[in-house]
C-alpha cells in the first residue's frame, strides 16, 4: 500500500511527486485537548500513488506547514492495523465516518475534487485532534457481558460443538472491531438519549446463543430490555450501512427486539 | 455483590421503559392504525353511488348507534391511546439527532420522515377535533352535526362546509391525510422489525413493498374522501338526501 513511510524524511513530497504529483488539500479540525475549542487548519499535499489518510498524516507530521505557510504542530491521530481490522483510526472523513487507512485518496478526491475533510467523529468525546475516547463502547461491552466464561486458565478440555450452520450466523458478527462507526451515524445515539448502540446489541445476539456464552443469556436481555437497549433504537439503519465490516447489525436488532420481548413476556409470568 | 444488586435494581426501574415503548408501537398499530383505516374508510363512502351523501350518512349513522357509550368508546379507544403515543412520540424526537444531511440513506431518511409525519399528524389531529368535533364546541369550533335542525341528516353537509370553510383547509387536510397514512405504513414496517417479525433484509424489503402499497392505497382512499366532501354540492343534494332518507325511515 503506503510506500517508503520510513527513511525518507527529507524530501518525501519531491520524491514522489512523479507518482501523480497533482495537488490536493486537505482541511483538519484542530483541536489542542479535551476541553479547548476547535479550528481548521488547512494543508496542500501532492498525491502519490496508493496514498490512504494514514499516509497523509504522516506526510503533514513530516512537514506540519499549512497553506497558509505557519508552522504548527503534527496532528494527533490514531492507527494501528492499517489494514481495516482494528478500528483505531475511525473518523470523519469527507463528512462520512470510515476508518483512515483504508480510506483512498484518490478515491475520496473523485467523491470530493475541492479537497479531503477530516474530523474527529462526534459522537465521542475528543482526546486530541483525531483522537477520541472509544471507552464508552467498551463500557457498554461489559454491560452486556460480550465474553464466553470461563473458570480459569487451566485446561478445561474441548469446548461445546457448534455446527457449521451456528458458526456461519456467529463468524460475521464476531468481525466487529468496535470502531464506532455504527454509533457515529446513528441518529439515536447521542447525549441526549441512553442508547447503547448497535455494536453492543450485535455482542449480545453473537453471545447469547453460543453454548457457554448462553449462561448469561439473560442478563444480556435484562440489558437489552432496559434504559438505553433494543426499544432505544430508531430504525434508521444507518448502522449496516456504514459499517465496514458488513455485519449484519439491522439482523441482530430485530432479533434483539424479539429474544427482548420473549423474555421480558416470560419475566412477567415469574419464569 | 453490589454491582449485581444495582444492576438488579436499575432492572426493576427499567421494566417500565421497554414497556412504555412497546405499547408506544403497540397503540399506533391497535387502536390508533385500525381507527384511521376505518375513519378513511368511512370517509371514503361520501363517493358511493345513490344520493349524494346518503351512504356516508349511513355509515356515520352505524358509528353512532353506540349511543351513550360513544363517549367513553372515543376517550378509552382513541384520545387516551392517541395521547399517549403523542407523548412518547415527542419524547422519542427528543433522544434523536437527525443527521440526513450526511448520510443520505434510503431508511435513514424514512427515519426522519416518520418524525416529521408525526408531529405533522399530531398538530393536524388536534385541529381536525377542534374543527369538527363536539369537543371543539366550546371553542367555537365543533361544527359537525349527524341532523340538523329539522332532524335531517347533516353529515356530509355538515364535513362539506367545514371542508370548504376557507381555500387553505382542503390543502391542509391533504397534508394530514398524506402525514398521517405515511406515519402507519412506515410505522407498521419499523413496528415489524420491533417485535422482531422481519429479521432478513430480504423480508425487511418485501414488507416494505407491502407497506408502501398499503400506503399508497389508503392515501388515495383519504385524498379521495376528501375530494368528494370539497365537490359535494351543499344545495339540492343535501335537501334530495334529507327527503329520500326520511322516506326510506317511513317505509
């Protein structure tokens, strides 16, 4: 992908302005920590070859010049799979959240010829920069109990069989990165409601049915059936739509809303 | 210990809001839904053939048959359900942040449209009441009558001029026909997905095309209704239909 990101600091624009040496401009929104106020700060890149985000940051930070020829600082930014499975580096690119790394130059410039935007997302409370604070997506991880327990690290043997047909239903929702791509374009996430977002619904219907995972099946739908579950979402769909890792989340929330009304129905009968 | 006394706790509280918003879709399909397909229905009989009105007469007739139980009918199967969905309707707008301007999306847009259609549908229905419903009377408003004076039937007269009161009440009915047939259709596909009917995009698509049929069909049914009350000629129709139906009751 990215070439020479390493050894090639002194003229890294120079030498690769032959690839497609065209020019294109790139906005930031700036912001110093957590409670300063935010600005746009403007650079100009030549393009290269294969460029992502990841690489445009790192070619600011090499020379964090903008157009405007003031010195600043590199942008703070997150990234580390670079290859779409980690979901470090998620934010607003072009006003669409997506992950930087795979996030293509050349592409976001044929979606958006005047230039590439980049903005932390919103949804989350913004560290430095790029960088935010996902740790509310892990917090609601553990309010639904996203894990399988286990009784400690001694060998315990081989686990439960799941046939092919339980593993083909559990392996996409199991490629979630919790990126925060689904709670970024959800409506009904937001600090004015409680939602916990489609991430963590989708934790608890992978988890539910798996044969240790079952254990605190209800617990999960105790969660799901409460302040901020399943009846907090608005069905936009917004969720599978921006999701890149093509998990079927709308799947999860209708069945959500099924296993949460089963069990809320069985709850009121004392079973 | 604590972290599952509280959470059994936070369980308890939060019963009533899974609760609330189940019977919030709940009142919107059953009564709310079933009442604005039979009100447009009924409506819609001011087209039958025969004297102008007469049918429609007839069917308002049979609604009114109730009698005294009419009232509480009314209060327990449509203003208090209707109230109650009004409010966690406007409740629910409140925990939304509509974001259509980014992310231009087919549901996403219907999202914002069934907000939209709501309050629409909301501030229509309150104005529809106090336009024609007795509960508008003390607010001068009200001016539905089943007879008039005379004892004739003053139905459809009656919706008529209401109707045709000013240029802009057509056109507004129209729009609160259009909200609130669009707020059920879109309302009975989400309600689908909510009690975990349709699971599958693919079955998700194909209630969708029902439900956009069904709409489409009660609207015409609505608009039609209305077009009728804003051609009905107020004049001879009115006097024909009062003479025939009283031959009809004397025979």
């Amino acid at each position: 992908m990215a070439t020479a990101t390493h050894g090639h600091s002194k003229h890294p624009h120079e030498e690769h302005a032959h690839a497609n040496g065209r020019k294109f401009t790139v906005r930031v929104l700036r912001q110093e920590m957590a409670h300063s106020g935010s600005h746009w700060e403007t650079f100009e890149l030549p393009h290269e070859e294969g460029m992502n985000i990841t690489t445009v940051l790192q070619r600011i930070a090499a020379n964090p010049v903008t157009t405007d020829h003031e010195q600043t600082t590199p942008v703070a930014y997150d990234a580390c799979c670079l290859e779409e499975v980690c979901g470090a580096c998620t934010m607003v690119i072009n006003g669409r959240v997506r992950q930087g790394c795979s996030a293509l130059v050349h592409k976001l410039l044929e979606e958006s010829p005047t230039g590439i935007e980049l903005r932390p997302m919103t949804k989350f409370h913004v560290v430095r920069d790029l960088v935010v604070d996902r740790s509310p997506m892990f917090q609601h991880l553990k309010r639904i109990k996203a894990w399988v327990r286990v009784d400690g690290y001694h060998d315990v043997g081989p686990g439960p069989r799941i046939s092919p047909k339980e593993q083909e239903e559990a392996y996409p929702l199991s490629r979630c990165m919790t990126c925060g791509c689904c709670l970024e374009a959800c409506p009904q996430f937001n600090d004015r409601s409680p939602f916990i977002g489609p991430a963590a619904i989708s934790q608890a219907i992978l988890f539910n049915p798996h044969p240790t995972g079952r254990v605190d099946r209800d617990d999960r739908l105790a969660v799901l059936a409460g302040q901020g579950g399943i009846v907090d979402c608005g069905n936009s769909q917004n969720c599978v739509k921006v999701c890149p890792k093509d998990i079927p989340l709308t799947d999860s929330i209708a069945k959500a809303g099924r296993d949460t009304t089963i069990y809320k129905i069985r709850k009121w009968f004392g079973r | 210990m604590s972290e599952e006394h509280s959470q059994a706790q936070a369980a308890a509280t939060d019963g009533y809001h899974f609760l609330i918003h189940r019977l919030h879709s709940l009142t919107g399909l059953i009564p709310i839904g079933v009442f604005l397909m039979m009100h447009l229905f009924t409506n819609a009989s001011v087209l039958a053939p025969g004297p102008a009105g007469m049918e429609y007469q007839k069917s308002v007739e049979r609604i009114h048959a109730l009698g005294p139980l009419l009232v509480p009918v009314e209060i327990v199967g449509i203003f208090l359900p209707l109230l109650f969905h009004s409010i966690i309707g406007f409740m629910i707008i409140y925990t939304g942040k509509s974001n259509t301007q980014h992310y231009r999306y087919g549901g996403n847009i219907r999202y914002s449209f069934q907000r939209w259609t709501g309050v629409i549908a909301f501030f229509f229905i309150m104005y529809h009441v106090w336009q024609l419903h007795w509960v508008g009377q003390p607010f001068r408003g009200g001016s539905f009558r089943l007879y008039n004076e005379s004892g004739g039937p003053a139905a459809a007269v009656t919706t008529a001029e209401a109707i045709k009161a000013a240029w802009w009440v057509a056109p507004v009915y129209a729009v609160g026909i259009l909200a609130s047939v669009y707020h059920l259709s879109n309302g009975i596909w989400t309600s689908l997905i909510t009690w975990g009917i349709t699971i599958r995009p693919r079955s998700q698509q194909m209630a969708g095309y029902v439900c956009a049929g069904f709409g489409v069909i009660l609207s015409l049914i609505g608009l039609g209704a209305l077009r009728g009350f804003k051609t009905f000629e107020v004049g001879s129709g009115a006097v024909q239909t009062a003479e025939s139906l009283q031959e009809a009751t004397h025979h």
